[in-house]
C-alpha cells in the first residue's frame, strides 16, 4: 500500500499499460475496467496526457 509523506495510506492498485499505436491498450483496459467493476471493484482511469504536468514532460520526451 501507497504512503502519503503525511501518513496517509492509499489503498490500491496503479496498471499502467504501454504499446505501440493500434496494439488493443485501450481495449483491454475497457475489458479490465468492466471486468473489476462487475466484480465489485472501484475502478479510476485517467491517460497520462490528461494531466498537465505529466504531458508536459511527454511532450519534452518525444
């Protein structure tokens, strides 16, 4: 489990996907995503890009 610097715990699981263009990443996380939500798992998806700090430094990368 995930530890804040303040002592709070994140409960959790972080997957992360990588492939080239086209390879099916999106589609196998619709499938994981419906299969942890029918299993009566929360479930959070955020791309990478979709946060300004991060797509930042991927447009650097690139």
């Amino acid at each position: 489990m995930a530890t804040l610097p303040d002592g709070t715990q994140l409960p959790g699981k972080l997957f992360i996907v990588e492939g080239i263009d086209g390879s099916g990443k999106s589609t196998q996380l619709d499938l994981v995503h419906k299969w942890l939500t029918t299993a009566g798992y929360m479930v959070a998806f955020s791309e990478w890009n979709s946060s300004p700090l991060v797509a930042k430094a991927t447009k650097r990368g690139k």
